[in-house]
C-alpha cells in the first residue's frame, strides 16, 4: 500500500464514522493525512513529497490503530498527538488546554493590528491565555515586547509554561495564574483575549470533540458574554492611555452587539470573516463605562 493510499482509507474512515473536525483541520482528508504523518514521524508539510511511499504492514497497523483511537474517543487529533500547529508554529498541547486555533494568531502574522500599535507598545497581556500559544506568537512578531500569559487554570498555565519553554522565551514571557484581570499588573499597552464566549444553547449542541476540552475556556453563560462583561468593564484600569484590547468572540456577534449596543469598535478581517475577532481603544471603554 502506498502513504496516499493509507490516508484515502484513513479518511474514509473518519468520514463514515462522522467525526467533527476544526482543531487544526476542516476535514477528513487533512485529519487522516494528519494522523498518518505524524504516526509514521513523517513531516507533517510534506505529504506530496512522500505520497507514494510504501507502506508496510506494521506501519498500516499503527495507522488504523491510531485512527481507531479518534473514532471511539471523539478526542481531538491534537490530544492524540499532543502537537497542534498554529501559523506554522508547534505547540504541546494537552487535555488540560483547549486546542489552540484563535483567529488572533492570523492577525499578528499579517499585520492587521500593527497600525494600532507603535513605539509606545511594550508590554502584552494575552488573557485567558490556554497553552500559551498566542503569548508565544506575540513574542515571537514583536521581539522588544514583554508578555504576561494569564488564565484562572492552573493546569492549563502548566501546559503554557511547557511551551514557552520549548520556544525559549521564559525570559519574555511571565505566566500568571488570574480570574480574569483580578491579579494582573497592568498597565498594558495591548491585551489580546480568545475567551470563554459559547452561549449556553450552542455548547448543549457542540459535538464530543469540543466537549473533551475543558469547558472552563468555552462557555460564557446564556449569551456567551459573561466574561466579556466584565472585561470590557474592568479593562480600561489596566491599559495605558494608547492601548488597545483585541477580542475574539467568535459566531457570537449578535450577542456582543446586544450587550454592548453603544461600543465602538473596529471589525476586523480574518479567514472566518469579518465579525468573529474586534478591535477596541482604551478610550471607546472608558466612554462605555462612563455611559454604563
């Protein structure tokens, strides 16, 4: 059998046993190439490349068993293999942190809040912060800033530490233990937040892969804006006078405008589209604490 061949039945499989996927992958196809790579401790880039390699019987074996896992757990592949990439970046990740798939990631690889940002911008608060990966990616594409890593989790602060570890930036990056913004040491000049923000009526229908992450990072009450409630309320105590605050808030527009009618803010474009990830001034939430 060759590798091309493995992966077509792999997904086939993965197909028929009705999986869900979007923890790194939008379908069967890219899953099981997924699957069948990092088994056999092949690049995970590169599946052209190896594509008509022979495949022995152990090797299919090891496949099919693995695949087998992610049929009857409905455990994320990322759990599996304990590696989510995100911009092309590796992270270790674990059962004890959602998998790390913000839209934040592809707007501080493409620039998109770059004009917000300047000189004056030195210190980074990445709340809610999970495996640490959008700390780590901070860091990485402004190498003068500092980042503070916080989330109320103490096991997945844990996973975060590995991975800032494992990118060799302990000494940028702080990992704070913290219910929201309650013991974190602003001021800061940017705040980056994918938090908690599943309504309670979409996190009754969400299927077994995303109810295997830990619940804590996902839902955000009856209309997903618990968190963000108090966020945007306590936010301007903890951001210089530029600063900005980038949210993610997923398929939760219309709630966040029903909560927040009067708040100025600036969409912006991701590959999931325009309404998932906004941009908001230090002063447009001092003007909503003021109107409040």
């Amino acid at each position: 059998m060759r590798l091309i061949e493995l992966v077509e039945a792999s997904a086939a499989r993965l197909d028929e046993a009705g999986v869900a996927f979007g923890h790194g992958t939008a379908n069967a196809f890219d899953e099981a190439a997924w699957l069948v790579l990092w088994q056999l401790g092949l690049p995970l880039d590169d599946l052209d490349g190896v594509a008509d390699m022979a495949v022995s019987p152990q090797q299919q074996d090891s496949v099919d068993e693995l695949v087998a896992e992610r049929i009857q757990t409905r455990k994320p592949a990322a759990y599996l293999t304990r590696e989510a990439w995100l911009q092309g970046v590796p992270f270790y990740v674990d059962e004890r942190a959602i998998v790390p798939r913000s839209l934040i990631a592809e707007l501080l690889a493409d620039g998109s809040i770059d004009a917000w940002l300047g000189e004056h911008t030195a210190r980074v608060l990445d709340l809610c912060t999970g495996n640490g990966s959008l700390a780590v990616l901070t860091a990485m594409t402004y190498p003068e800033v500092m980042v503070d890593a916080a989330d109320i989790s103490e096991p997945a602060l844990a996973v975060a530490r590995i991975n800032v570890d494992k990118h060799g930036l302990a000494d940028r990056i702080r990992v704070l233990h913290s219910d929201g913004l309650q013991s974190v040491q602003g001021p800061y000049d940017l705040i980056l937040c994918n938090p908690p923000y599943v309504n309670a009526q979409s996190m009754a229908q969400l299927p077994a892969e995303y109810l295997a992450e830990p619940g804590l990072a996902l839902a955000g009450g009856a209309d997903g804006m618990d968190f963000v409630r108090t966020l945007l309320r306590d936010a301007p105590a903890h951001m210089s006078e530029r600063a900005v605050l980038v949210l993610e808030i997923g398929n939760e527009r219309g709630h966040f405008e029903a909560a927040f009618p009067r708040l100025e803010v600036v969409w912006l474009e991701t590959s999931a589209g325009e309404d998932q990830v906004l941009l908001v001034t230090r002063d447009a939430l001092q003007g909503l604490s003021l109107r409040a």
